[in-house]
C-alpha cells in the first residue's frame, strides 16, 4: 500500500521533514499499525502515539484507529494555540 504521511508543526520538527511517501508493507491497515511500523524505524515516531495528536485522513479528522487504504494521505497534528 501507497500512502502519503505529513507531519504537522512541532511534529514536522521532531520527524525532521514535512512529508513522506511511503510503500507500506502488508499488515499495515489502520493508523495505529502505521505509528508502530513508523516508531520500529524512527525513535522520533513515538510522538505520533500521544492521544492529543489529531489524525487528519483525506482532508477530514478521524478517530484513532483510522483505517487506511492505498493512496491515503495521512496528516499527524500536534494540539496548538493561536491567537
């Protein structure tokens, strides 16, 4: 499966870049295999896994486990403040 991962302000710095297209072993089929699959290659991953990082699949907010399918874009988004 084909999928496209964007990493969202704090979390775009702790991952060291904004995007990744991904070619995804077989298995991964939800949101929470992908964190586990992404924290076994990266450290920094772990991050991905705290319950106030929103998941944004597709342009829409999704609860955790999101399901994924091939060609999703899957958006990781911090908890921040504006004014």
């Amino acid at each position: 499966m084909k999928l496209t991962v964007r990493y969202v302000a704090a979390l775009r710095d702790r991952m060291g870049r904004a995007e990744a297209d991904l070619d995804l072993p077989e298995g991964i089929a939800d949101s929470e295999a992908l964190i586990g699959h992404l924290r076994a290659a990266e450290p920094a991953a772990e991050a991905l896994s705290h319950p106030s990082v929103r998941l944004i699949l597709n342009d829409a907010i999704v609860p955790r486990p999101a399901p994924l399918s091939d060609g999703d874009t899957l958006a990781f988004c911090p908890p921040f403040t504006g004014g």
